[in-house]
C-alpha cells in the first residue's frame, strides 16, 4: 500500500466557512503548503465497542480463514470473507440502529454530537455517541455525515475493511437528508480514498469544495487523491491552495510528502519538524512524530527515527503506525528479535498486509519458515477481506504475490493498478511484478519511472539494480544496489541480503 496517502484530516467535519471575500488565510512561512493525515486517526486504538473482538479472537478468526485460503475454497472466499468480518467485529451494532446500548456501555458518554471527540481522535466514544445521537435525532445530516467519517477513520486503524460498508450508509443518509452538504461529500472523498478509488475521491473532494471552498477535509482529500493518481504537480498546487485557506497540520504533513516524492526530503524534513512545533495535541503529535520517523528510517537514520516513535508513542501509545514504524527502525538497526516483538503486537491488532509480510521476513530471516508462511497466507485472507469490503487491493496483491506469492497473480494485480493510477509505487510493483515473472526487459522502463521523480527509496533501487542486473545493465546495477543499500541497509532482511548478494556477483564478475 502506498505511503502516507489514506490519511485523513482532523476535525468534526463542523467547518466555518469564510464570508465572501473574507482574506486567505496567511502561509506559514516555515512551510509554504501541503500535508497528512489527521487528528483522527492517530489517537483510535481501542476496540470500537459494545460487542467488539479480543485481540485473540481477532487473530484466531484471520488464521482460520487464512487456512481456508490455503486450501483453495476460491469458490467460497467472499462468503467466507463476509463471515470473517463478522467473526472481527464479532457483532457491533450496525449503523442505523439508535445506539442507546452504547452510550450507556461507556459512563459520561453524552448523546449529543461532541465536535471534539474526533479531534482528540477518540474514536470509540466518538461512534458510540454519534449513534446515540442520530437515534434520537434521526435527521441530523451533520451527524450521519461525522458517523461517516467517524466508520472510516475506524476501518483504517482497526484494519476491518467490513467498516466501509457502515459509512457508506452513514453518508447515504447525510446526503438523503440534506443533498450535496459539504461534509457529507468530503466524508465520500475521505471513504473513496480509503478503497483506493482515487478518481472517485478527486471527484467527491471537488464537489465538496465547490460548496465549501474552506473544507479542510476536502482540501486534504484531493491531495491525496492527486498524489495517489500520480498528478504530483497538481497535487503540489492543490498543497499551496489548502495552505493558503487553511494552514495547520494536516496541510504541513502533506506539503511535506509531496516534497518528499519529489527527492527534496530536507524540505520535507523541515515541515515535517514545524508542523510538529504546530500540533496542540496528542493525536497530532503522534501522528506527525511518526512522519518523521518514517522519513529518518527511509533515510537509514535509525536512531534519529527511533527516537521519534518514541515520542509518537508517549503522545498515543496504541497509536500503530508509530509502532511499526519503530519496528522497521529496530530491524534496520540489527535488533531483529525486537522487531519481531514489536510486529506481532501490530499484527495482532491490525492485520494489514504491510506489517505482516515484514513480520513474514523476519520471520523467513531467521529460519522460521512455517511462520513466515502464515504469514503471507494472512495477506490473502486480509485480501479477500477487503475486496468483500469494495476495496481495490491490487497494488498490495502485487507486491506481497511477486516476492512471496503467486508471480502471475502479482503481474495480473499490477497491471490492473498500473491501468488505473500511475504513481512511482505502481511502476516499481510492475516493474518488480514482470521481473519476477522472468521478463525482466519489459521491467526496465517501470523501474527507472519509479524513480524519475527523485524520490529516494531503497526498495525502489534494490529493484531497479536487480532488473539491471538482469538486462545486462552491469554498471547502472552496480549503482543502483549500492546506493538502495547506502540509503538504507536495513531497508528489508531478505531484500538487503539478496542487494549485497547480487553487488558480490557482479564484482566478481568484473
């Protein structure tokens, strides 16, 4: 899945919106534009509430599927998907019913819509007070159009993609209630971006703009969606335009992504440290900490990242990114068992395919087979989950499949996703996806587009150098597999080893 991109922003979706010719807000002058992600999601760990799974349960119900998986009942893996996400949110009331159970599950929980529950990035209380509320007052389109968000936001940190279905109706009824309302439109943008419908979501955020110039979740969204169709200069300038309407953190992190694409990471690092200076709570401390972590690790910093997601953590310490973050840091840094602690902490919580393949390597790192394998089968199961859930999965199909799947499974993903979005991490999974199914020439071009822009990533070189290699390209191999590994060494245990593998062939064979 592609960095930084399904992010939302903060806020309640309540947003002002400035009388007619009321001024721009000004630019900050330490960041002139853009960012990530929000409030909202960083602070949500806790389990959404009055009937959700344990951790165990959670788990055990994965692994069952995943062996389902194993087997080939290909015939039965939606209708088993839709059982496991069942088994995941092990019966939590469905949206629409009137919540009264769950407000009264959790003491002082109002029935009023609180507008601040989703900036703290509470959202447990925020869904069980939410429907409550529109269950007394079933025509508030401004709480469906939250509860909405609120379904989405939760998807993203739980990793249960059967959420979507719940703030698909949400906004439904927002909208139904009150057509073309802003923040219902913004929560479809936000909702789309989270299938990874990027047109869609450029489409929803636009159409909330037009009502709501101001909406800074709309602002945020069509970055996003910009960035994720691989429109990097008009996502550049849809940075400068939410900057000018409505500076703050959101804004910076993304600002400092696009920057990032571009090769420019001392800017990027630069915002990222200002918009750090600029967070007012927990939620967004975590959020942006665990940015420059992600940015410092990529740069092979380990330390410097480390410390980072160490404050990410003291902000929100169930907050998950930071703590995979931390354990690609404690990886790079030779402290494989530490990471693997760390993983299996993630993993359990949130079964997303990014963690459990790097749990799966490390696990395949140190001779541990058997578990690596359970590993990657719970990809396939996370997989069918989400495609039960309407979400587009083939750019995660694409790069779990080449190195550790089915090679004609990861070209077909690949070239679906490269038809529908061409961003520098769809070319480098073609790129990966055709060099692993033995046509490394028609590679090449993918490899050396994933890395046009600038952008540093040592995956992107390990891949390039390897695709080289296999051209005949000796010399432009030998670059690219040093500098993946001077950027940074501890970018994968089993890529890393395969980058230093590949550099002693080719000397020896000068």
């Amino acid at each position: 899945m592609s960095p930084r991109t399904n992010d939302s922003t903060r806020g309640s979706g309540q947003e002002a919106t400035p009388p007619a010719g009321a001024p721009a807000a000004p630019e900050v002058r330490a960041a002139p534009e853009a960012a990530t992600a929000s409030k909202v999601r960083a602070g949500a760990a806790a389990t959404e509430a009055p009937r959700t799974a344990s951790t165990a349960e959670r788990a055990d119900a994965l692994r069952r599927f995943a062996a389902a998986v194993r087997r080939g009942r290909g015939a039965h893996l939606t209708s088993c998907a839709v059982l496991l996400a069942v088994a995941m949110t092990a019966g939590a009331v469905a949206v629409g019913g009137d919540g009264r159970d769950a407000a009264r599950a959790v003491p002082g929980v109002t029935r009023a819509v609180d507008a601040d529950v989703l900036v703290r990035g509470d959202l447990d209380t925020a869904i069980r007070s939410l429907r409550a509320h529109v269950g007394e007052q079933p025509r508030d389109f401004g709480a469906w159009a939250t509860l909405g968000l609120a379904q989405v936001e939760r998807a993203r940190t739980d990793g249960d993609p059967s959420r979507y279905a719940r703030a698909e109706h949400a906004l439904a009824r927002s909208l139904t209630l009150r057509p073309g309302n802003d923040r219902a439109l913004a929560g479809q943008a936000a909702l789309a971006a989270a299938r990874h419908d990027f047109a869609a979501a450029l489409d929803h955020a636009d159409r909330a703009l037009e009502r709501n110039p101001y909406s800074e979740r709309a602002l945020c969204s069509r970055i996003d969606a910009l960035v994720e169709l691989g429109r990097y200069e008009e996502a550049a300038e849809a940075a400068t335009v939410a900057d000018r309407r409505r500076p703050g953190v959101p804004v910076f992190a993304r600002y400092a992504y696009v920057r990032e694409l571009r090769g420019d990471v001392h800017t990027a690092r630069r915002v990222l440290h200002h918009a750090l200076d600029s967070a007012s709570g927990p939620a967004d401390v975590a959020y942006v900490a665990t940015a420059l972590g992600n940015l410092e690790r990529g740069q092979g910093r380990y330390g410097i990242a480390l410390r980072h997601y160490a404050r990410a953590l003291a902000a929100d310490d169930a907050h998950l990114p930071a703590l995979e973050g931390r354990a690609g840091a404690q990886a790079g840094a030779g402290d494989r068992a530490g990471a693997i602690t760390t993983l299996e902490q993630v993993v359990a919580r949130s079964p997303l395919p990014g963690p459990l393949v790097a749990l799966g390597e490390l696990y395949e790192d140190r001779g541990e087979r058997a578990k690596a394998r359970e590993q990657y089968a719970l990809v396939d199961a996370w997989t069918a989950l989400a495609r039960a859930g309407g979400v587009d999965v083939d750019l995660d199909t694409a790069l779990a499949a080449a190195d550790h799947g089915d090679t004609a499974e990861a070209l077909r993903a690949a070239r679906a996703e490269w038809g529908r979005r061409r961003t520098v991490h769809t070319a480098d999974a073609l790129a990966w996806a055709l060099h692993r199914a033995g046509r490394s020439a028609e590679a090449l071009p993918y490899a050396r587009r994933a890395t046009a822009t600038g952008y540093r990533d040592a995956a992107f070189l390990h891949h390039r150098g390897m695709i080289e290699k296999a051209t005949g390209h000796d010399r432009a191999a030998r670059v690219s597999l040093t500098a993946a590994l001077e950027l940074n060494p501890g970018f994968s245990p089993l890529g890393a080893r395969a980058a230093r593998a590949a550099l002693k062939d080719l000397e020896a064979a000068r």
